[in-house]
C-alpha cells in the first residue's frame, strides 16, 4: 500500500532562517506532488505542484521554493523566513488527481 | 480566477440528526469532486469522490452533484459527536493530468450529544 511521509511534524524558526521541509511517498512510482499551505483559519492554499522528476510548477509568487530530486521525494524551501510563511504545510500525491489526493501528516510551522 | 465556495458554519447539529453541507464551484469544466474531513489540527482526509451528476453513497455519508447548478453537497446521516470537524470541498481545476485541486474554506460541523 501507498503511505507518504512529512517531516518534522512541528517546526519553530527565527525570522531570516532557511527552511526544508521534506516529503516522500511509498508504494507508488511517478505520482503527481502538491505542497498546500494552511493559515490559520484559513482555506488550503496550493503553493507548487510536480508531474515529475525536475518538473516544478509554481502557483503563487512567494518566499518559497520547492523541488523534486528524486520520483518519489518533494522538498519546499526558503532563504529567508518571513513571519507571514507561519502555518500549517501539507504534502500530497495522486495518480494525475483521478481520485484525489492522500495527505502527509503535515508540518506545523511558527515563524518568530 | 477559479473559486469553490462554502458557508463556514459553525453548523450544528443534534446526535442523530442529518447534516447538510454545501458547495458551489465556479469552472464549469471541472469533471471531479471531492469531500475532505480534517480534524482539529490535523490534515484532510478523504471521504468522498464523485464524479457524475447524482447521489453517491458511502455508509452514513451521501455526496450529491448537480453540474448544471455548480453544486455539490455532502449529508451525513445518523450525525456521530465523532463526526465534528471540518469538511472541505475540493474541486478539480480542469487542467490536464495536473491533478490540482481547489478547496474551499471548509465548514465547521458541530454535533451535540
């Protein structure tokens, strides 16, 4: 069976530091990767998204960037956090979306 | 800019009782949707797809598509206190194998012992 593992669960970070957050999944070859981000309160945002191995796309200008060194591995990064990267990071993965996506466990991160 | 839109509740609703979620979606060339359940502090889970105007049903959950009306809703019958939660509606942006979905803001379910 497919699982998808997110690390770490809970992250706190001084403003100006990097940031890596690493996803990989299981039991699958070639899946579609998401990263979301959830603010508080708020709605998932979609932030990238791979169809494969070097293939990155973005969806909204930001802090942040993501990339697929592996098939099966997802990583999201920053330079420099800024207070407003707070929230609540998700990973993901589907077969081209046909029957929706299974969610990583999440990463919690406070941005100080 | 496409947008999936649910009212954020709280909705409440006694043990035992029928709650009703809706959606609306505004592209008409989605073709998937999908309900999330996520607990407090936790991620989504998938509960249930469909995919074809109708009613499809899972055990106490029902998800209803109308295409025509840009509506989806999902019913939970026989409400559980287990069932408080957030529910997200998700929808298929229509663009390729991409896959990407657009949530909406989620509703809030309360159900009162």
């Amino acid at each position: 069976s497919q699982t998808i593992h997110q690390w770490p669960a809970t992250l706190v970070q001084p403003v100006g530091s990097p940031l890596s957050l690493e996803c990989t999944v299981e039991g699958t070859s070639n899946p579609n990767l998401y990263w979301y981000r959830q603010a508080a309160g708020r709605g998932l945002q979609l932030l990238f998204y791979s169809v494969g191995i070097g293939q990155i796309s973005s969806e909204v200008p930001q802090n942040l960037s993501a990339s697929r060194p592996q098939d099966r591995q997802f990583i999201l990064s920053s330079k420099k956090l800024l207070l407003s990267d707070s929230g609540f990071y998700l990973c993901a993965w589907s077969v081209q979306g046909i029957e929706g996506y299974t969610f990583g466990s999440g990463t919690r991160l406070t941005v100080v | 800019q496409k947008e999936v839109e649910q009212n954020s509740g709280p909705l409440s609703v006694p043990e035992g009782a029928i709650a009703s979620l809706n959606c609306t979606y505004s592209d008409r060339g989605s073709q998937s949707f999908f309900w999330y359940r996520q607990y407090s502090g936790k991620s989504p889970e998938l509960i249930m797809s469909i995919y074809s105007n109708g009613d499809k049903e899972d055990g106490r959950f029902t998800a209803q598509l109308n295409k025509a009306s840009q509506y989806v809703s999902l019913l939970i019958r026989d409400s559980q206190p287990s069932d408080s939660a957030t529910y997200l509606c998700a929808v298929n942006a229509g663009s390729g194998n991409t896959g990407k979905l657009i949530f909406g803001q989620g509703t809030t379910l309360q159900v009162k012992p």
